[in-house]
C-alpha cells in the first residue's frame, strides 16, 4: 500500500511539473526552442493565431505598423487566458489604395496569395490543424474571406478561420469624435494608446483633415477600387486628436475577448475539417451526389 501511494504521489508530482512547465511556455512562435515548440503544440491542440496586419500611413500621429502592433497586442493578450501558438509579425496583404503614401509596402496580389497559402500550408506541416488569421487591417476585408473560400479548392488537413478586426463596439466610454472614424481616428488612435503608447503622437493628430473629401459620388451599392483615394486622399479618416486611453481600453478587451472566444470555438470544432473533405470527395464527382 505504501508502495502504491508512493507511486501515485511520484505521479501526481511529474504531472504537475508538466504543467507548470507548459504554463510557462511562451506562445510567440519566435521565442519557442523547437521541444518547446513541440509542447506547445500539443497544449494549444494544434490552434495557431496569425495576427494580420499591414505597413501603410496612420495620418501623421500614428506608426506605419499601427494595425500589425494593434493584432499582436490583442492576440498575445487573448492567449494568456486560453493558449495558442502566435505566428510571427506577418504585413504581406492588401494596401494599393495607399501606395502614394511614403511607407507603405504593398506586395502583388499573386505574391500575397501564394505567400498566404504557403504559410498556412507550412504552420499546418508543423502541427498547426486549426488557423486562426486575426484580421487588423480593414484593406484585408475582401482579401482573407477570398483567401478562405480557395481553400475548398483541394484537400487540406488543416482548416483555416478568418477573425475580422474588433475596432469599436456599443457601449463603453462616449466617443468624442462625431463623423466617420475609418483609419487612424479616434477609435485606432485610443487602441494604439493601449498597445505602443510610446509611438503615438497625439500633438500631430489635427495636423491634416482626416474628412471625407468627397471627391467621388457613386451610390452605396456600387464599388470602384478608387472610392477610398477619392474620398479620403490623405490615407487619414477620422479625427485621432480626441483618442483616449479609456476608449482603448474598452475597445481591446472586446477584441481580446472576441479572439478567446474564436479560439475556444476553433479548438472545439471537429466538424469543418471533415466536412471539407467531404466536400472536395464529392466535387470530384458532382454528377454522383445525391439529395
């Protein structure tokens, strides 16, 4: 009897170790030693986050990297309450629209596509089974619900979610702004404020209009690529003078709630992976699908 407490003691002992040991496991994917990496694996089940931002113009207060630091502060947070593996720093998407602007980096569509998919597919080859790309640049917004869609084009062992960027929700501190607020005004100005209140220089906020130009007039339901150069020319929507800690605060911890909650939902999910894979079975042969 004696003998068989021991044991169990001496089990429970290595147990808890263990798990002490994979709590303290860093969840950037950069900062991980490939045993650790491992282990990290296995304690997120295989649920991955690549935090998708951008390098573009932020009027003339905030950084270049304003949606790429905004992501990875709201995911690194999101992951201390339910784990998961952080992608590095990740900026190859969509931003023609502010090509006129000194910083921006903006990549050909074919290079951002292949680029995409050549990440999930290596992330998936390393034990990522579930891909969760948290979205934080509003230029991303056609291009990951596109890029999500092509998965069904062939058989993945992986399966890919798209999280839209959480930028304002109800409730919460009263904005002191009044117009439209699309990039770098109040609400983006107040997250910054949060994430890298060093790189944030609210004296130079009201130094260009962040107004609809209104240059061009089409109705709503028509899209051209040049209505977000036609209305807002200075790649500045908003007025980021007014920002606030307050609102930032309020605003990222319903992002950061939102990415635990896609992150629980992901690592429940056992029914997408198969259902995709029946999907493409059957599209090999549509004629043979029945009602």
């Amino acid at each position: 009897m004696k003998r068989a407490a021991l044991c169990s003691v001496l089990v429970f002992l290595f147990v808890a170790c263990s798990l002490h040991a994979q709590s303290k496991l860093s969840a950037k994917w950069e900062e991980l030693t490939a045993g650790e990496f491992r282990d990290a694996i296995q304690l997120s089940k295989g649920t991955c986050l690549l935090p998708f931002g951008i390098l573009e113009k932020h009027g003339q207060h905030l950084p270049l990297g304003t949606d790429l630091l905004n992501v990875r502060h709201a995911s690194l947070q999101a992951v201390q309450r339910e784990y998961a593996v952080v992608f590095p720093q990740y900026y190859f998407g969509q931003i023609f629209e502010a090509k006129h602007q000194p910083g921006t980096v903006a990549y050909s569509m074919e290079l951002q596509l292949k680029l995409l998919q050549e990440t999930a597919d290596e992330m998936a080859r390393n034990g990522c089974k579930k891909i969760i790309i948290v979205n934080g640049h509003g230029g991303n917004e056609h291009l990951l619900p596109l890029f999500a869609q092509a998965q069904l084009d062939r058989p993945h062992e992986y399966v890919v979610y798209v999280l839209d960027g959480e930028r304002s929700r109800p409730g919460g501190p009263p904005k002191k702004s009044t117009g439209i607020d699309y990039h770098a005004g109040e609400n983006e100005t107040s997250n910054t404020l949060v994430s890298r209140p060093d790189l944030v220089h609210l004296d130079r906020a009201a130094n260009e209009s962040g107004a609809d130009q209104k240059h061009i007039n089409l109705p709503d339901d028509i899209y051209t690529g040049i209505w977000w150069y036609g209305r807002f020319p200075n790649h500045y929507s908003g007025d980021g003078s007014v920002a606030t800690r307050e609102l930032g605060e309020w605003n990222m911890s319903n992002w950061i709630a939102a990415i635990v909650e896609a992150i629980r939902a992901a690592k429940a999910d056992e029914q997408s992976l198969k259902l995709q894979n029946e999907f493409y079975e059957k599209s090999k042969h549509p004629l043979d699908t029945r009602p």
